[in-house]
C-alpha cells in the first residue's frame, strides 16, 4: 500500500472518531466500564500517545541509509478486538479527567505531527524501503508503521462503540 492510498483512510478514520466524539457528554467520555478498562477519553490519550510514537519511530527509521530487506505484515488482525493486545507502558493513558475539547486538541496536535512529518518527506518511497522496530511487531517497514495507525484507530473505535453500548 502507497502512502497516497494510507493518507485518506487516516483522515477517514479520524473523521469516523471525532464524528463519535462530538455526541458525547463529559461523563460519557470518562466513564469505564470497570476498572480494568479504559474510558473513551484514556483510549484516545492512548490513540495521540500512540500516533506520536509512531512519528518518533518513523523519524528515526528514516535516518537509516540503508534499504530493508524485510517483508510487509500482515496487519488486518488490529481489527480482531477478541485477540487482546497490551499496550506498552509509553503508550498507556493517564487516570487524569480530561474534558472534550482537551481529547479533541491531543488528537489534533498528534495527527499534525504525523501530516507534518509525511508532507515534509522528499522521497516518501523511503518509507516502503526503511524499518524500526516495533515494541509489538518486531522489525516493521516505515509505510506499515503509517498504515498500522488507522487500522489501530479502527480498532479502538471498535471499543469506544463497546464502551458506548455499555451505557444503554
């Protein structure tokens, strides 16, 4: 998949989240379900966290000089919620009470950081030819690094649909 193909399921998928977002009332977005579980507003600290890691790792992929010689991931299986992933500590959120428009502003700045980096990229074929290594997934091409990001977003608006379902 070409970065020319990734940034429109990245804006979609964010459009999908914040469409979500902007229904819901203060208690909503902080409420868990138990407290094992994230509330909607730590799933999208750890979506900001998440996608700001992941320009880190993608930088610093970048800086390599030499071509990589790993094959693409298989990546679908994000969107499998009955297989559960933990997250690394670095990427989980806080217990803080955070309202609306404090989740909408981490999104926002996380998701510039990422457009920002991508639209100043000079040769964005780097990214299908360089890797870093991924806490979870090991040695990973830098473009599936940008794809994994939407489909780890679909994956968690997945669970803020569960999270919302609980409240009826």
């Amino acid at each position: 998949m070409e970065l020319q193909e990734i940034i429109p399921e990245l804006k979609e998928t964010r459009n999908e989240l914040l469409g979500i977002l902007s229904g819901l009332s203060e208690n909503e977005l902080n409420t868990k379900k138990d407290s094992s579980s994230w509330s909607i507003s730590q799933v999208c600290q750890h979506l900001s966290r998440t996608e700001e890691l992941y320009v880190a790792a993608i930088r610093r992929g970048l800086k390599s000089k030499e071509d990589s010689l790993i094959e693409n991931k298989p990546l679908d299986f994000l969107l499998d919620r009955s297989k559960k992933l933990e997250a690394p500590d670095i990427a989980k959120p806080t217990d803080d009470i955070l309202e609306y428009e404090e989740i909408i502003a981490k999104l926002n700045h996380s998701r510039q950081k990422l457009f920002d980096m991508l639209n100043a990229l000079e040769d964005p074929s780097a990214l299908s030819r360089r890797h870093s290594m991924h806490p979870v997934f090991k040695e990973m091409l830098l473009i599936e690094w940008v794809k994994s990001l939407y489909l780890h977003e679909q994956r968690h608006i997945k669970q803020i649909h569960e999270i919302i379902d609980g409240f009826k």
